[in-house]
C-alpha cells in the first residue's frame, strides 16, 4: 500500500473556492476514476491556514500513473477546474509526497 500526501497552498482568500472545487467537482471524478481519498485537513496551528492536506490510497505506483493521469487528462475535468478558476487561480503550488509504511506502520 502507498499513500500520496498532497498539500494545495491556496493563493489568500481562495481556500473556500478549493473546498468547493473539491466537494462539488472533483470528489465525482475521482469516484468515476477509483482514486481512493483517505482524509482531508486544514491547518488548525501552523504556519498558515490557506493550506489543504490530502492523503490518497494507491495499491501500487502503477495503479496511481493509471488512475491519476487519466482524470488528470480528462477534457471534462480540464474543463470543469478552469470553470472554478473564471476569477483567477485557486492555488499558489502543490507539494506531493509518496509514502511507503515502514515495518512497524499498524496495517490498515
């Protein structure tokens, strides 16, 4: 099992546009493409609070090139994320992480 940590740095004043983006657009397509969400937080303290942190569940680093590059080249998706962005773009930068359990992780 692999986990992708993503982290959205929203531009000021536009983390409310990416929770809507994610609650009304991008959740569908990610159901219809089988990417699996774990969570999803905001930053309660730290050093700033326009940020989004997401964990998605892979079986393996094939299956994520598959499902991840085919909803990111979806032409309804393209479509659907500019649509979001009519008053300007939402995010700033996205880090992305791919983790692996080590032998103690509890098994999920």
């Amino acid at each position: 099992m692999i986990h992708e940590l993503r982290v959205y740095h929203c531009l000021p004043g536009r983390l409310p546009d990416l929770h809507a983006r994610f609650e009304n657009v991008t959740l569908k397509f990610w159901a219809e493409y089988g990417i699996r969400p774990v969570g999803f937080w905001t930053t309660l303290i730290g050093p700033s609070n326009q940020t989004l942190h997401y964990l998605l569940e892979w079986d393996s680093l094939a299956e994520r090139e598959t499902r991840w590059n085919a909803f990111a080249a979806d032409p309804r998706w393209i479509a659907a994320r500019t649509e979001t962005e009519k008053n300007g773009p939402i995010v700033e930068r996205i880090e992305n992480i791919l983790l692996t359990p080590t032998p103690y992780s509890k098994p999920r």
